[in-house]
C-alpha cells in the first residue's frame, strides 16, 4: 500500500468518524428537548409522505412535499431559533479536558460529608435552597453573573448563605471542585411538562441548568424541607438524606477511577479464586 493510499484511508476514517459524533451527539440530546424530538417526528412523517408519492405517483401531494422539503430546512432555522443556540451553547460549554478538579475519595467524602449536614439543617429549619455542583460542562455564564465567594466548602457556609434575610438566599449556590465558587446564581427555568405544577422555582431552576448541562443541581424545598435532585435532565423528588449522600457519592465519582476500581475488584476475586482452588 502507497502512502498516497494510507492518506486516503485515514481521511476517510477520519470523515466517518466525525460524522459518527455528529450523529451521536444529536441523538444523545434529542431525548432532552420536547421540541427537538417533536421535531424529529415531523422529518419522519414528510420523508414517509414523500415515499408514498413515488410509489403510488401522487402529484399534488408530492408537489407540495419538494416545496416543504425546499423551504423547510430555512422554516426550522428559523422556528427553533432558541433550540440551535442552546445545542451550540452546549458544545462551547463542554470542557475538552473534562472536570477542572478530579477529587480525591477522601475529598469527595468531605465535601458530601458538608454538603449532606447542611442539607440535614436546612430541611429541619425548613429553609430554601439551591445547590449546584459543576462537572464537565462549564458554569462559568452562571458564574460571572452572580457574587463570587471562592470559599472551602463547609456545612456552615452553606446554611449561612441560605439562611433566611441574607441577600444571596433567593439564588443558588454553584460548587467547582472542593470550593464554593459563587452565590445568588440564576439558573434558567425548565419548561417540561412532567415537572409537577406544585413545585415552585427553584425545582423548575435545578431542573432547567440539569437539562442544558451535566451539573448535579440539589433543592431544599422552603415548604415542605424535602430534598431532591435533579441531574441528567430528570428530577428525583422527595428522597432521604441517606439516599442523596449516596446518590452524590455515585455522581461525583471519576470515571476513570470507576473503571480502575471495578479492575481491581476483579483482580482480587480472581485471585481470591486461584488461593481456593
């Protein structure tokens, strides 16, 4: 094989590749957005329209379907204006080189360890809250529109910042690594239909930054003091403080580690085998 042939190859790879991203990343999020997928169903049944023209040589129907097919990728620019700029929004967003901070096992039991005791007074106390912890996505459009702090993060911080009369209670608390960034962060409002009309703003709010990004966003409700979070665009409402220390413990855990662990665990068993047999 000439080396003109390897460059063709690669090129080729290289194209395929990217348009496998492409692909794959619109499908990743086309599930997030009710719109998109409404979308998505109405390509469907224009391409099915268009087919059944051919077949059984409908003229009037195939001539209006080549005049939508023309006009409509321009329509939809044009009408999903809002959806395109948060797709591109997401993509500036994504951190090329992932999380800014891999913590540590004993890092992140600390920071679960504060964040679970100040959520364990503010549900007792019955004092509203928003917490959001950054992961690979950036925040930093939330961030330079609120009051930045840059503090350790500690379970007596976070009650102080929420507690009721002090001027950053009403927005949210964003968290990078093992510090507490910023303060009174306004997150945008989610517009699904699934989320129940009794929850108020800040549930609509943890869901809304939990749909554009891959953040875990954790409400205390002023209401009823119950806890929930949102993360990957689903809301999980009501739980425990045993259940949201641990659900923090799983979400915060690196990848990479995960997989070295699970490694290591299947290291020991088989070793543990060999000793048996």
């Amino acid at each position: 094989m000439t080396f003109d042939a390897i460059i063709i190859l690669i090129k080729k790879l290289v194209d395929v590749l990217l348009v496998w991203m492409v692909l794959f990343y619109i499908l990743k999020n086309l599930r997030k957005n009710v719109k998109m997928v409404l979308l998505f169903k109405g390509i469907l049944f224009i391409v099915g329209l268009e087919i059944i023209s051919e077949l059984f040589n409908l003229v009037t129907i195939g001539y209006l379907i080549d005049y939508a097919i023309m006009w409509g990728p321009l329509a939809m620019i044009i009408i999903f204006q809002p959806e395109i700029r948060t797709v591109l929004e997401q993509l500036g967003r994504s951190q090329l080189l992932g999380r800014h901070k891999v913590l540590t096992v004993d890092e992140r039991e600390r920071i679960v360890y504060e964040i679970v005791k100040a959520l364990d007074y503010l549900r007792r106390s019955r004092i509203g809250a928003l917490i959001v912890i950054e992961r690979d996505n950036s925040l930093s459009e939330y961030i330079e529109k609120s009051k930045k702090i840059y503090g350790d993060i500690s379970s007596e911080l976070l009650i102080s910042i929420f507690f009721p009369n002090n001027p950053l209670h009403d927005g949210g608390v964003i968290i990078q690594g093992d510090k507490i960034t910023s303060a009174g962060a306004i997150f945008p409002s989610s517009e699904s239909v699934k989320i129940s009309k009794r929850l108020g703003t800040r549930h609509r709010a943890a869901l809304g930054i939990a749909e554009t990004t891959d953040c875990i966003a954790i409400v205390c409700s002023e209401e009823t003091g119950r806890l929930s979070i949102a993360v990957s665009s689903e809301l999980h409402y009501n739980l425990t403080i045993d259940e949201i220390k641990l659900m923090l413990l799983e979400e915060l855990r690196p990848k990479k580690t995960f997989m070295l662990e699970e490694d290591m665990e299947e290291g020991d068993d088989s070793e543990d085998d060999n000793k048996n047999n």
